[in-house]
C-alpha cells in the first residue's frame, strides 16, 4: 500500500484501532520542526470494545533506543502509533514480514531500517487508542513466535549493516558479541578525494596518484568535485571496502605511509571512525583533539599552537573532522550517511559523528600521527541551529 500512496508522510493505522481527532495534526506539526526526523512516534493507550480507556500499564518501552557496538539491543522499544518520512521511506527496501508468522514483524523491521537513515523522534503525547478485542490479529502470535521473529530481524539487521556482532541471547534486550577484528591494510580502504573548488582539481589529482603510487588500486580511489554533504555521500556509498578514507585535497599524503600507520592505531584502540592530527605548512596546528566549547559548539585544541606535545596521543573523541578521517563501512551502513539537511559540511561532520556515537560506535583522535593541511573554515551559525535542536534530548553526547 505505502508503494501506491503518494503523500509525503506515511501513518499507518490498524482498522479497529482509534486516532484521535488531533493526532494527524500533531504529528505534521513536529514532523515540520524536525526536518532531518525518519520516523515520530507517539503515545497510545490501550481500549475495550466500547471505546472505553483501561487502566493498563504499557506493553512496550516508550524511550529512545538503546545499542550496542552499532547495533539496537531493544527491539521491543517500538509501537504505533508512528509518522514515516516518506523520503526515508523511500531509502529503505519497504516493509518485511514473515510468511510462516502471517507476515508479522512487518512494523519492526520498517523501524529499524528507518532509523538506519534518520533520527526517531519521540513526541510524549497519546495519539493512538488500541483496541482489545478476542478477533485482533495480535492474538495468533505467540510470545515464543515473538522472541523468535525479533531474533531473526535482529540477526537480519546486523547482516544488512554488515556489523561483525553475534547475538548471544535469546529474548531481548539482546546481547552482542564482537569478535576480534582482523588487522586491516590499506588495501581495504576506499579514498575519496574531495576538490571543494576549481582550483583544488589538480591537487586532487595529484593526492589520488600519490595513492596510486604507493600500491593502492584505481578503482579505489575516487575523486569528487564538490564537498557539499550529498556529493560526499555519493562518494562515501561508492565501493564495498571495510573502510572509508576521506580525503581533503589539501592534504599532504606524501604517499601512504602516515596513512597506514593511521588506520593501524585505529585497529589498535578498536575504533570505528579515526581522525588525525592536521598541523599548517608553519608546523601551527589546524585541527587537533575536537571537542564541545560552551554552547554546545564543536571547537579543536590549540589552533596556531606549534609546540603541543599533550595532543600527540590517541584518545577518544567526540567528533571527526571532514578533512582527513577513517571510517568503517558499517558505520556509514548504520547511520545513513551524512544529513543532507546542512549546507555546512564540517556541521554535517559533527552531525555524523554524534549519530555514530549514539549508536555506541566508538570515535577516537589519534594525534600520533599528523598530515599538513590549510587553515580550518568557519563555522556556520545557522548549521549548528539545526544541530543543536536535532540533538538537544541527547545532551550526554556534548559532554
């Protein structure tokens, strides 16, 4: 049916089940206030027959969702009622349930790949009223059909993803288990090369043979003419590699020794996303150790500093930088890519960042290593507008 509608927004609604008068424009209303939103979830009560509310503690958590190693560990923690994006939408497979279950598990899995390409937002007002009744279809799925249907869309989730977990429980919240990964060389790396302007063509085309040069293959190395959020996300979904490597043309690569080494101590410290340390043609430094200043606004350690051996480590970090960063395939796989809704590319950045660190991906700066770049751009107000209100119930990622 959602392939033969044609609105911007999808509610679905069960035919015996009841929407209050004001529930579709609620949901319009928020879903207008949180653009970069994939799925708004509300509320609901449980009803007799009659209409009559009862007194019935919820079936399901109503809270944001919790994971691990990337992956969602509470797949109860989803009900109707909920608004999808058609966009989103339209970036998923669509809905899929289980024939031997009478198709059910439909509403789970559309969630959890919604949430794959934006953000769910939780509005706490009831605006759903579910009916009980002795011919619901609920009633023909039992508990253990249940626990059986969320292990098989969890184990399906973390192959969509490609997340190297196993699920080592049987009901959830579930448990996962992340075996050691495999030392990585570059030759699981894909590059994209970033020319932001005209200018930065030949030197991109210089950094992309300099890769060449050192061994890595052409068909993974792609060079991109604009930085804008979409291009870099045309680049950043190209190749199949268990990494992505992106690549200011400004960068100084100098082959890909200090490459190599950067992507050994990401494997080191276990991390998903890595960022160096980026020093001036002057040895000041550009980009270093990222953080949040007051006002939640992303700032780097000792900008034009030359002598600051305290940043020379590797430690965690609360975001990358789009200059120069590694990140895993599953990374990008779980969180969508970049929200194209900035027109700021380092907000976007931090944005990416944030979403990789929700879903407990692990972030870390490794200033052992440093790569000459030109000075940092300045930041956009209107770009951290957006990012503080999208990610303003999440204020333990600013810490």
């Amino acid at each position: 049916m959602s392939e033969h509608s044609r609105g911007d927004f999808i509610l679905p609604v069960d035919d015996d089940d009841v929407l209050p008068f004001h529930a579709v424009e609620r949901f319009l209303e928020v879903a207008e206030q949180t653009p970069w939103a994939a799925v708004i979830r509300g509320q609901r009560k449980i009803i007799d027959e009659e209409g009559k509310v009862l007194d019935t503690p919820p079936w399901f958590p109503f809270g944001p969702r919790q994971y691990q190693h990337g992956m969602v560990t509470d797949l109860r923690n989803h009900t109707q009622p909920y608004l999808i994006r058609r966009s989103a939408y339209e970036r998923t497979s669509g809905w899929e349930g289980f024939e031997d279950f009478g198709f059910a598990g439909e509403d789970c899995d559309i969630y959890l790949k919604l949430e794959e390409v934006g953000t769910i937002e939780l509005l706490d007002e009831t605006l759903y009223y579910y009916r009980l009744h002795p011919n619901r279809a609920s009633l023909v799925l039992t508990d253990e059909g249940a626990y059986e249907m969320w292990r098989r869309l969890a184990d399906k989730t973390i192959a969509r993803i490609g997340l190297p977990l196993k699920r080592l429980n049987q009901q959830p919240p579930f448990v996962y288990e992340r075996p050691p990964r495999p030392a990585p060389t570059l030759a699981m790396v894909d590059f994209v090369i970033v020319a932001t302007e005209q200018a930065a063509r030949p030197r991109a085309d210089c950094l992309a043979q300099s890769l060449r040069s050192a061994g890595v293959t052409g068909d993974a190395v792609r060079v991109i003419d604009h930085g804008d959020p979409r291009s870099l996300n045309e680049g950043l979904r190209e190749g199949g590699r268990p990494f992505v490597c992106v690549l200011d043309a400004a960068i100084r690569a100098d082959g890909a020794g200090r490459l190599g080494t950067l992507l050994r101590l990401m494997h080191e410290h276990d991390a998903d996303l890595a960022a160096p340390k980026l020093s001036g043609d002057d040895g000041a430094i550009v980009w270093a150790n990222p953080g949040f200043a007051n006002g939640n606004r992303p700032e780097t350690k000792a900008p034009g500093e030359r002598h600051a051996p305290q940043y020379d480590g590797v430690t965690s970090a609360a975001w990358v930088g789009e200059k120069l960063l590694l990140v895993r395939r599953e990374v990008v796989n779980a969180v969508g890519g970049l929200d194209e809704g900035y027109d700021d590319v380092r907000t976007a950045m931090v944005d990416f960042s944030l979403r990789a660190r929700q879903r407990q991906f692990k972030c870390a700066y490794v200033g052992a290593v440093a790569f000459t770049c030109t000075r940092e751009p300045a930041q956009r107000a209107g770009a951290l507008d957006r990012l503080h209100r999208k990610w303003a119930a999440y204020p333990q990622l600013f810490g």
